[in-house]
C-alpha cells in the first residue's frame, strides 16, 4: 500500500500525477509533497487521479487543504482522471460543487 | 439455537499503517455473501473512515482497534470499537440506539466527512458512546433481485 507522487510542467501547467491509495497512512506522504509546491500567483495546476485506487476523507481532506491554499494564492487547481467511483465520492461529499473536477484527463477502461 | 449469522473478530494496533489491511479483510469477507463491486468499495471506505476515526483520535498512546463483522445471508453487520479489549457482540449491539445527527458527530471526536461518509455509504449507522469507548455499528445489506425478496416473504406464511 504505497502512494507515488510525480511532478511534471508542461505548457505552464503543474502536473501532479499521484498514484496509489490515499488513506490514514498515506495522506501525511501526499500532504508533505503537496504542502512543498510552491504556489505562483495564477498558475494552473492539475491533479492527476486516474492512478488512484482508493481514498477516503483523509485524502479529500488533503486535496481540500491544498485547494484552499491555491485558491488563497489565485492559481487555479482541476483535480483530473477521476474514476466514476471516485468522482462518486466527490459528488456525495458536495465538493464537486466546490472544486474543478474532471474524468476526462485518460480514457477509461472499462 | 443455532445462530444465523458467523462472527469474526479482529484485532490491531490502532495504527494507521493497519487501516487498509482490516478494509481489505473486511472486502474479503463481505465477498463472499454476493455484494457487488460497488457494495464492496462502498464498504472498504465506510470501514476505513471508522477505523481511521479510532486511529486518530482514540487513544493518547499505543491502543487497540477492534472490528467485529457478522456474516447473514445477504448481510454484513460491522462493529468497530476502541475498547481496548474484546467485547461481547450480542450485549454491545444491545446497547446501541438510533444515530442522531448533531449529537454523533461529537461522540466520534471529529466525525466530519468521514461520519458523513460512513452513513451514506452503508444502509444503517448507529453509535454507542459509554464510559469504555465509542464503538461504530454498521449494516449493509446485499441488493437483490425484487424477485427474491417476493419469494421469501411468501415463504414466511
């Protein structure tokens, strides 16, 4: 049960491409990478999900943290490739009315 | 009389590197009565939020969590507790009364999203909150065929 998270710029865009589960054990790692970026006044940043298998409100509560502070710095943050499941979760939380949310960043498998 | 459910407790550090083996030793049991892949995520989240809850705010030192799964025919039943030790099943489930809203979220310490969560994603949630612990009882059931559920209650007469 291990979480990776890459960096990648391209085209004036922060790719955050996080891969594995989020939960209780994982979350600190996640929180530590995201809470190091340092954030541009209007820079766009993408969150990559479509590696993410699992998460749970641990993890939203980091993607939650890290939107705040974006927001605080007006950059704008898309959190992208999110599986049905997991933009399900988003949907039941209410916080796909609150951040940019995406499932079209990798075409789906099945 | 036979009961009509098998119990199978667990017991970890309340720890959080333990969370995802008791949510998958959780899946692995809720298998075997037919949820779907759905009902299992469902699950697997529902339990990780109660396990996390006991993980985070139980103990001030090294605890204990403690995850009891009834097995039914067509559904599970969850405990999950920061007793420190083992519990009698049938005596805890007696104890328990209907979840209310704005008192349980402080019984948890901090429910939040994750409460939220665990009660959307399970079809029944209730707290027991004693001098020993706060302990998480959750149902959920295998989604049938309108068709069985017919034939059982005529079964019944």
């Amino acid at each position: 049960m291990e979480i990776t998270i890459n960096f990648k710029e391209e085209k004036e865009i922060l790719h955050v491409l996080v891969k594995g589960e989020i939960d209780a054990y994982t979350a600190p790692k996640l929180r530590d990478k995201l809470d190091a970026i340092e954030i541009e006044e209007k820079a766009n940043i993408a969150i990559d999900l479509s590696e993410v298998t699992y998460i749970d409100s641990t993890g939203l509560g980091v993607f939650v943290a890290f939107y705040k502070r974006a927001t605080r710095e007006t950059a704008h943050v898309r959190l992208v490739g999110l599986s049905e499941r997991i933009k399900r979760l988003f949907e039941i939380t209410g916080l796909s009315d609150l951040m940019d949310i995406d499932t079209d960043k990798k075409v789906e498998l099945s | 009389m036979t009961k009509n459910f098998d119990y199978i407790e667990m017991k970890f550090p309340a720890k959080p590197q333990y969370v995802s083996v008791i949510r998958l030793s959780v899946s692995s049991l809720a298998s075997r009565l037919g949820f779907s892949y759905d009902e299992i995520e469902d699950l697997k989240i529902a339990v990780s939020e109660a396990v996390t809850n006991v993980v985070h705010h139980a103990y001030d030192e090294d605890g204990e969590v403690v995850v009891g799964c009834a097995l039914y025919e067509g559904k599970i039943e969850l405990m999950i507790s920061d007793y420190g030790s083992s519990f009698e099943y049938e005596r805890v489930k007696s104890t328990v009364g209907p979840y209310h809203n704005e008192s349980s979220i402080e019984n948890l310490r901090e429910g939040g999203l994750g409460l939220y969560l665990m009660d959307a994603l399970m079809d029944e949630v209730l707290l027991a909150n004693n001098e020993s612990g706060v302990t998480v009882f959750m149902t959920k059931h295998v989604t049938r065929e309108q068709v069985d559920e017919g034939a059982e209650r005529i079964t019944t007469q």
